[in-house]
C-alpha cells in the first residue's frame, strides 16, 4: 500500500513546486472549518514532508502546531 502510495505522489510531479491557488484555497478553508489560525497542506514523501501550501490568519508565535506522520510498520 506505502509503495502505490509514494508511485502515486511521484506521478503527480507536484513535490518541489510552487504554490498554488487551488491548494491555498484548500488551506484557508481547512481553516475557516477546524478554526485553527494556521492551516497546511503537505504531502509525505519517502524520506521528507513537502509543503505545498501554508496560510495564517494570525501570527504564529505562541501557537502550537500538531503534525501527522505515518510511522513504518513494526516488523
């Protein structure tokens, strides 16, 4: 499942680029739905976590940001 996973994510060919309006849209309104003053999008390469859009509605210092990743399967 990781494997289709990242071979979807490559085939995108989103990793490394630019902002985009539709992704900061995505962003303001995670926002506006959760009433978080910070809202990201980031997609979860192999090895690094990519920031595809980031928006604040308020300064960040002081705020605490909670992150999600996956972890590797116990074996």
């Amino acid at each position: 499942m990781e494997a289709a996973r990242l071979k979807a994510l490559r085939q995108y060919e989103i990793l490394d680029t630019p902002a985009e309006a539709a992704f900061n849209r995505l962003s303001r309104i995670a926002s506006l739905i959760f009433e978080t003053p910070i809202a990201l999008v980031s997609l979860i390469d192999k090895d690094r976590q990519w920031i595809k859009s980031r928006v604040e509605s308020a300064p960040s210092k002081g705020t605490a940001i909670s992150a999600f990743l996956p972890l590797p399967d116990a074996k």
